[in-house]
C-alpha cells in the first residue's frame, strides 16, 4: 500500500507542474465517455500510467481515460481505479481540480475496495487518503507531503453541492435539496467533485449529491474510480453514502466506466436522502 501512495505523490507533484505551466487546449480525442479530450487529460493520464507501472504491486488499472483496462502484472495484489485529473473543464476558469484513486484488493469488485485516496490542485496542493482513517497531507515546497490532520465528519453539516441539470432533476429531489436550503443550509458547487466533495469534508459535513435526472437515469459520475472512492472515504470519516436506494459499497459496476447516482455526506443529510428516496 506504501508503495502505491508514493506512486500517487509522485503523479501529483507531476500533474500539478503539467497544470501550472502546460498547454490546456483540446486534443482530437474522446475518451470512453464520450468527452472530448484535453491534452492535459491525456498527459495526466500517461503520467499516471508510467508511475503505476513503478509499482511492483499493481496488478490492473483502470483510467477514466481509456477504454480498456490495462493489466501490468498479473500476478501482483492490487487493482488501481483513477480519473487523473477530474473537472478538467474547469482548467481554462482556474478552479481547483483534482485526481481520484480507488485500490482494490484482488479485483475490481467493490468489496475488495480497500483503501482510496484523491489530490485537490487549488491554491495549495493537498492529498487526502482513507485506509486505516481518513488523513489530510499537504504537498510542501521541497517535494514531500506532509501530515495535516485526521478528518472525522460531523453528525450534521451546513453545506449544500447538489449536482445536475435542475430542469431535470425529480420532484420529490427537488423538495428535497428546497427543503435543506429552508433549513439553513448553503450553496456550494464548483463543479469540481474533488473541491467540492474536499470542501464538505473539511467543514464538518453536508450534502454532495449528482442524482439520477429524467436525461442521465444513471447519474453522471463513475463508479470505479468517483463514486466508490468517495463513498469510501465518506464512509470512513464517520459520515455516510448512498445511491438513493443502496449503500454505495454493495453494488458492483457490470462494465469499467458504468455510473450511478450518489448522495455523500453526513449522517443527518443522508438519512434525509434514504428517507426521501425510499418513498419513491
Ligand atoms: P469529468 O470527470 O469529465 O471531469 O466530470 C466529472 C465532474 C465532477 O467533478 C463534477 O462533480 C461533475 O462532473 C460536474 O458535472 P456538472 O457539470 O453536470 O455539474
Ligand atoms: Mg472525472
């Protein structure tokens, strides 16, 4: 597992010279969901690749980027899910990005998910990694992380990040996020998961919700290498998950980029989901 998190520090520090100092137009290329492609995306994406393949343990990785999984050797432990750098259309708006890992051990099923890890490139570069705890580093000047603290959720939150088309969000979604904001609850969305998941997190709790709508049924975010990392970590920080119907860590991807609606935040807003959700 060491040496799986070296390998990500080492494509952090690269991924944030490529975002500080590289060209960030569009490449002729879409990936396996049909986005059109950065350079940047491809470069992360490589640079991923090519520290991965360092790491003697790894067994098979699976990018947002490619279509296929690539098996390094198959006689090794660990299975890698990442998107390299996602919310990559908010690079040309300098907002913060980031890049999300899920390990798997054995398999890409998700209970062998044991540990995951994702890296927020905003002012500051911090990496965040839940295995035995959820713990915040920060990528200091000469090259190596440093530990920040523990993060544990709080029972309630008071942030709101509610994610897809509202036009096309259910009825029952809709009252649902009205009814935190008549609570007090506040707005923020980035459209960045990783700042706006990290965000929630840091501040004690709320809700991040990307919902089945009426034109993505299944949602928007990935499973292998989004959703189940973030439902991972979630779940670890003392907070919960959900995808409206199911614990997010019982359900398996049937193909390598299937996505699902998810709900992560504290418990208190996600009891509200499962109530709500329930009653459909
Ligand atoms: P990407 O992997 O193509 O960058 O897309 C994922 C991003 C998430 O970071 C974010 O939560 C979501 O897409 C935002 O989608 P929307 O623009 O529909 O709000
Ligand atoms: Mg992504």
């Amino acid at each position: 597992m060491k040496e799986i998190l070296n390998a990500i520090e080492r494509a952090a520090i690269r991924i944030r010279e490529e975002i500080d100092t590289k060209d960030i137009g569009y490449s002729q290329q879409q990936n396996a969901t049909g986005d059109t492609q950065l350079q940047l995306d491809i470069k992360c994406d490589l640079v991923c690749e090519e520290e991965f393949s360092k790491a003697a343990t790894i067994n098979t990785i699976v990018s947002e980027e490619q279509a296929h999984k690539v098996v390094m050797n198959t006689a090794s432990q660990y299975f890698v899910a990442f998107d390299p750098l996602d919310g990559s259309s908010l690079i040309d708006v300098n907002l913060s990005v980031g890049s999300i890992f899920g390990i798997y051990d054995g398999s890409f099923d998700v209970k062998d998910l044991v540990a995951a890890c994702y890296v927020v490139y905003g002012p500051r570069t911090e990496l965040v990694f839940a295995y035995e705890g959820v713990v915040k580093f920060y990528l200091l000047q000469n090259g190596e992380f440093e530990f920040v603290k523990n993060i544990t959720l709080d029972e309630k939150g008071k942030l709101t990040a509610p994610g897809g088309t509202q036009q096309n969000w259910a009825a029952y979604h809709k009252e649902m996020i009205d009814g935190l904001f008549q609570e007090g609850y506040r707005l923020r969305y980035s459209g960045g998961m990783v700042p706006d998941l990290h965000q929630i997190l840091l501040k004690g709790g709320g809700l991040f919700s990307y919902p089945g709508t009426s034109d993505k049924p299944d949602g928007k975010l990935r499973m292998l290498y989004e959703a189940l990392p973030f439902a991972f970590i979630f779940t670890m920080a003392g907070g919960d998950q959900t995808d409206g119907k199911n614990d997010l860590l019982t359900v398996d991807a049937k193909y390598i980029h299937d996505t699902t609606p998810c709900f992560f935040g504290s418990k208190y807003e996600i009891a509200r989901v499962k109530d709500v959700y329930a009653r459909q």
